[in-house]
C-alpha cells in the first residue's frame, strides 16, 4: 500500500570529481513524487529533473550534467529554478575539479510548512486551537520531529474537551496523540508544555489528567514522560518510593535522561517546608535520583524558583538555568528584583543576570517579581532572557523590552533584539512580558517576536539573530498585527517553529503552528529517500 504524499522537499547535489580528463559533474536529486527541479553550472551547463509521481517515498535520481569538463576546470552549481514557496541552501557549491572528491550540496525545504495537522491531513489545529511548539531531530533529521498542545475537535480522534499533546513525524506525515489513557482513550483533562529530548523520541509534559497512568489519585498537575518507541507514560514528579507528590508540579524541561521541572510539593526530597514557594528540581531519569536545585544558601532548604531550562549536554555537564525573586539562593543579592540563576553539577549556584559591569541591574519599567522564561542553549553555554532594564548594556536607551545572551563562560553579556547594524529595537522584544527565546544548540542563534518595526520587517513578525556576524533577519514578514507564540528553534537554527494566526502555507487554507525553513543549515531528510534511476 502506498504513503501518503509526503509534504517535503530535499535535493541533495554531490558532485564526484575524476581524475581523468573529460570528467562530468555528478550528482544526486532527492525531491517527492513530480517535483522539478532545474541545475545550472558556471551559468551554462543546465540539467533539469523530474521526480517520479508513483515513488511511495522521496524519488533520487542520480545524474551527471552534459557537458565534459577538463581536470582542473572550475564549477559553480546553483539551482536556476526552485519551486515555487521553498528555500534553497547550497554548501560547497563551486570548486576546482581534481583529483580528490569534495561534494556540494544544495537543500531545499518549503518555507512554510503548516505542522499543526493530522495523519493524511484530515484535520487542522488552527492557531486558534494549539499553540505551545516545540522542535526536534539530531544532525541527519534536524527538525524532523515536532509537538504541540491543541484543543481542536476531532484533530487526532479527540473531543476537543480538553487540551492534548500531539507529537509528529514530518517526513512519515504521522501525527499523534500523546496524552492517551492506560485504555488508549484521550486524557481526561487539560495537557500542556511539551519538552523534547534532542532525538525527539521522549517527550515530558504536565497535566491534569488522572487517566494517563494507573493510581493517580494525588488529584493536581503532574509531570509525565512519553517514550515514543513504546508509548509509554511514566509519572516523574514522584518523592522517594514513589509517593506521589503533594503539590503540582509542572514546567517540565527535558534533556538526555534527565529532567528539571517546578513544584509547590514539600514531599519530593527533603529539605522542603510545608506550604512553602516552588522550587525548581532535577531529576536521573533512569536512576530516579532527584534533588532540589533552588536552594537556600544559608538554610540550605528550597528557597524558590521557577521556569526551569536544561542543556542537551547531560551528566557532569548538566546546566540549568531559572528563575527566582528570592534574595537568599546566592550572596551579594541585594536588588530586591527577580533573577536569573545557573546551576552547574557539583558546583556553586550562579547568578547570571547581571549588568555588561557585573553589577545588579536596574528595574526598568517591570515589577520587581515579574515572570522571565531563560532559555539555555544545547551545550549549556549561553542563557538567553528578556529585561526591561536599562543598564545591562551600554546605550540602552529605548525603554522597551530587550532581550540578551550571556556567555556563562566569560559572564560577558550582549542584546540581540537589534539590527543588522546593531541598532536598537524601537518595541518590546519578544511582544509579551518574559517570554521564552528560541536559542540554537550552540547558542549562536536567537529566534523571537517583537513590536519593533525597524528589525527588518513589520512589528509582530519573528526574527533571528547570530551572535557572532550581528545579522538580523526575519522570518516572517506579514503579520499584519496578528497574535503570535513562542518560538522555538531546532538544534543548528535550520527551523524555526512558531503558531501565528495568517495562513502562511500555501497548501493548506488553515492558521495554525508553522515550521519555517532558514536556510542556515541542513533539513530533515538527509537519510530519507529510495534509489530511483534516471
């Protein structure tokens, strides 16, 4: 029986280099059934190909241009005609012909691919109806995997009585629920914050559901952890032997067997008073070891915090980074204001959310408790957060919202919510208070939206920004003032997923989450296709 039309496209050109004169440039296309492509060489050699239309999967085709070409001759391949609503992204694309093969790439991926949909497309969330996108696939499927929350009726089989978790397979088209019952019906409440682990085959989220497990009777919000290879769910806010917590607890953040997450629960390790603030904790998935990581410094009980976020790195490596108004987790904290702390294994409790000086920032125009997302990149070095402060770096002098990277390795600070020419943003960046940042795994990247209008498109639009080279570019460029969400970035910034309520792919006449091509990486399909001879 055939798949269904997979909605992707990926070319992959590898240019093969012979020794002997006369040599040809070689290669290999990879698009979905009937897609055309047309190559181009040094702007003369032209080579145009067609996928087949009965492949189940993605068609290949190997070809070699027409024209000879003499060793030591140069080559340029470029693509002289995309289709149309894709991004194309060539690597490697001109040489010299020699002896020693090197290969170029070109990669195209629609633009705008509407992921909030159902197997064989039978359904759609609408912006309106999901939101909370989160994205992921190691370097051969970057971007593959994505989830969401949504309420949307009959998207998936369910109600639409409660929010749910679904988790797609972009390149399968299979879309799935993920918030099911120990009988495979929907869950019986209200599901949400998905996080994935980096292969985005395990997920964790939290939920008011009693139905997802077997003896869940503590009746408030837990944190749960999905395998997809077996469908399971665990329950993780759990206290030694398995009590079940007696607090909610949610925000989970989750990373390579291990998670952080909040809770008001006083029962999960000890150390925690009855009746006390959240605390954040950390959590061995495999050998249940937990522990709390808001500390107190001179009580060394929880002392508060919130809105966890955790690298991919793992082990002795493991960085969290999160939120606190508690003046008590480190010394010298004297601001009265919310902060920004990192916890590092085995190592002292930082606070990172100081001034470019080092010293304790201003409070801008926000409250002194106001709730800040931090985001950490992948391999734990960059925490990425917003302020309203107008001392963390020099110039600052737009009285909005801003957002900034600190390198915890050196406690250097930089605001990326500027130009390409470093120019401040005249609105709030990102558009609501606190709001979490898209960041890359090595934290070169930053994704978000924002109300300034000089950042390279109009306000309410999403934008990124690297911090080495200063570039600014957006991402979307018409709006029109509609409601957006939180970004969220796959690991080397080739997508970024967003819901917004404009129908930006073409394919489908829905709103909805959409995942977005940049361009500055590979795509998702680098290992999927069948050999089809030209």
């Amino acid at each position: 029986m055939k798949k269904p039309f997979q909605l992707w496209l990926l070319f992959i050109v590898t240019i093969q280099l012979h020794a002997q004169t006369g040599s040809f440039v070689n290669g290999i296309f990879i698009a979905p059934p009937g897609a055309t492509i047309v190559l181009q060489n040094s702007n003369a050699d032209i080579l145009s190909l067609v996928t087949k239309k009965d492949t189940s999967v993605a068609g290949r085709i190997v070809f070699k241009f027409p024209k000879s070409l003499a060793a030591g001759a140069k080559y340029n391949v470029s693509v002289k005609t995309g289709p149309a609503g894709m991004v194309s992204k060539i690597t490697n694309g001109n040489g010299v012909l020699a002896q020693t093969g090197n290969g170029v790439k070109v990669e195209c991926d629609y633009k705008y691919d509407l992921v909030s949909r159902s197997t064989k497309d039978a359904n759609f969330s609408t912006f309106y109806e999901g939101g909370s996108p989160v994205v992921a696939g190691g370097n051969n499927e970057e971007g593959r995997y994505v989830a969401f929350v949504s309420n949307s009726e009959k998207f998936g089989g369910t109600s639409g009585k409660h929010r749910q978790i679904f988790w797609r397979d972009r390149n399968t088209g299979k879309t799935m629920l993920v918030s099911r019952g120990t009988k495979g019906e929907e869950g019986d409440n209200d599901s949400y914050a998905p996080s994935m682990s980096m292969d985005g085959h395990t997920m964790a989220f939290e939920s008011n559901a009693t139905n997802l497990i077997d003896g869940d009777k503590n009746g408030v919000k837990d944190v749960f952890v999905w395998d997809s290879s077996t469908g399971k769910i665990q329950r993780v806010s759990i206290g030694p032997g398995g009590v079940e917590a007696n607090g909610e607890s949610f925000e989970p953040s989750l990373s390579t067997g291990e998670i952080a997450y909040t809770s008001s629960a006083s029962n999960l390790v000890p150390g925690v008073d009855a009746g006390s603030m959240v605390n954040v904790y950390w959590r061995n998935l495999t050998t249940g070891e937990q522990k709390i990581i808001s500390v107190d410094y001179k009580t060394r009980k929880g002392g508060g915090g919130s809105r966890p976020s955790i690298s991919m790195v793992s082990g002795d490596s493991t960085k969290i980074a999160f939120h606190s108004a508690s003046p008590d987790l480190v010394r010298g904290d004297n601001n009265g204001f919310w902060d920004i702390f990192l916890y590092s294994k085995n190592k002292p409790l930082k606070r990172i959310s100081l001034t470019y000086k080092g010293e304790e920032r201003n409070q801008g125009n926000e409250s002194a408790t106001r709730d800040v997302r931090p985001s950490i990149s992948g391999n734990g070095r960059y925490v990425a957060f917003t302020t309203t402060a107008t001392n963390m770096v020099p110039d600052d002098k737009n009285n909005s919202q801003d957002v900034f990277v600190v390198d915890t390795w050196n406690s250097t600070i930089v605001r990326v919510s500027v130009d390409s020419k470093g120019i401040e943003g005249n609105g709030d960046t990102p558009i609501g208070q606190g709001e979490k940042i898209a960041i890359s795994y090595d934290g070169k990247w930053t994704a978000f939206n924002s109300k300034a209008k000089n950042l390279g498109a109009p306000d309410y639009n999403f934008f990124m920004h690297n911090i080495d080279t200063g570039e600014t570019r957006a991402v979307t460029t018409g709006s029109d003032g509609c409601l957006t969400t939180q970004p969220v970035m796959s690991i080397n910034a080739s997508y970024v997923v967003f819901g917004m309520c404009p129908k930006l792919d073409s394919r489908f006449q829905s709103s909805g989450i959409f995942a977005a091509y940049t361009g500055i990486a590979g795509t998702r399909f680098s290992d999927q296709s069948e050999v089809i001879k030209k």
